[in-house]
C-alpha cells in the first residue's frame, strides 16, 4: 500500500470513535486497528517507561499490549471505554516484566550508575551534576523505588494528567483507593528523594 493511499484511508477512519473503529476491525477490517494503535501507542509507550524505567522494556510492553488487546479484541465490552481496557492490559504486561526481574537487586553504586551519576566527593562536582539533570534522575529513582500500585497511580495522575475517576476505572478500584494510594506514593518518593539527595 502506497503512502498516498495510506494516508487517505487513515484519514478516511480519523473521525471515527475507538468503538467504531474496534467494530470495523471485528467485521472484516483488521487495518483499522492500526489507527487504534496510533491513538494510544505514545500514552501506552510513556505509561510502561515510567512503570519500567527502560526504553527497551517500554517499546516491548507496548508491542506486547497491542498484540494482545488484537488477539483479545472480540472480549472488549462496548459499555468500557476502550482507554480503559488498554491501560489495564498494558499495566498488567507491566506487572507480569516487574515480577520476572523482582530477583535483581542492584547495589547503590550500580543504580548511579544507570542514572549516569559518577560518585564525586566534592560540593562544586555534586552541585554541578545536579544542575545537568541530576535531579530529574533522583525523581525517576525515587518514582520506581515505589511499589507498582503506588507507582502506576502517580504515574496516570501526575504524568498523564488522568483524573481520579478514569484511573479508577482503569484499575478496578474506588476512588477513595486511588486517592490514598497517590498521596502515600507522594509522600513516600518525598522521603526517597531526601535519602537519595543525602547520599550524594
């Protein structure tokens, strides 16, 4: 297919509803899919960087999550928002990569290392790494040093300006639920972010 006619035919679905695109996909037009794809692959792509903290793990999970919504699309129920069923399919791809690498445990030096931080022992280098980005390494840090339910909550909430009801939807709990997990995970990156900022 040329890009001419490519992007004809997308233009051609543009206007249509996540609804109406998985049903033309269910009745015989499996292409439209890919429009799906390009709606929601950035957000799926950010959702599993942030909750990985890998670009290659996150470009994985995002393959993974749209093979799978694919294979699984006959299951996805009209009266869910299509937003909804993908992000819990892309969290839970993202749960299943956390417990296969639970058993790695790297030592401080190594998780600087991954940051890019080379150990210094002097104010000037310290203070002069902090104003190259050091400190939105230390955010990333203190955001996975978290545990995964408070992780994804602040994730969807702060990174992806979610609202509280969409991310209940999306994980199945109350809202009360989301709210407390947010404001623990908060407090507890707040105190990760003074224990990573003293080890410096």
């Amino acid at each position: 297919m040329s890009e001419a006619i490519l992007q004809s035919w997308s233009d051609s679905f543009v206007e249509l509803s996540d609804n109406e695109i998985i049903e033309r996909t269910l009745n015989g037009e499996p292409e439209a899919f890919n429009l799906l794809i390009r709606r929601w692959e950035r957000q799926i792509y950010n959702l599993a960087f942030r909750m990985l903290g890998k670009e290659e793990d996150a470009h994985d999970i995002c393959q993974e999550t749209f093979f799978s919504a694919y294979r699984h699309l006959s299951k996805f129920r009209g009266d869910a928002k299509f937003s909804s069923w993908i992000y819990r399919i892309a969290l839970n791809c993202c749960h299943t990569h956390l417990r296969s690498r639970s058993g790695t445990n790297l030592s401080l030096e190594q998780q600087y290392e991954d940051l890019g931080y080379e150990p210094t022992t002097t104010v000037e280098s310290i203070n002069e790494t902090m104003q190259r980005g050091q400190v939105a390494g230390l955010v990333k840090k203190a955001l996975m040093g978290l545990p995964p339910d408070m992780r994804e909550v602040i994730i969807m909430k702060e990174y992806q300006d979610m609202k509280f009801h969409e991310i209940a939807d999306v994980l199945g709990i109350p809202i009360s639920t989301v709210k407390t997990r947010l404001y623990t995970g908060l407090n507890q990156m707040k105190q990760r972010l003074g224990y990573l900022k003293a080890a410096l």
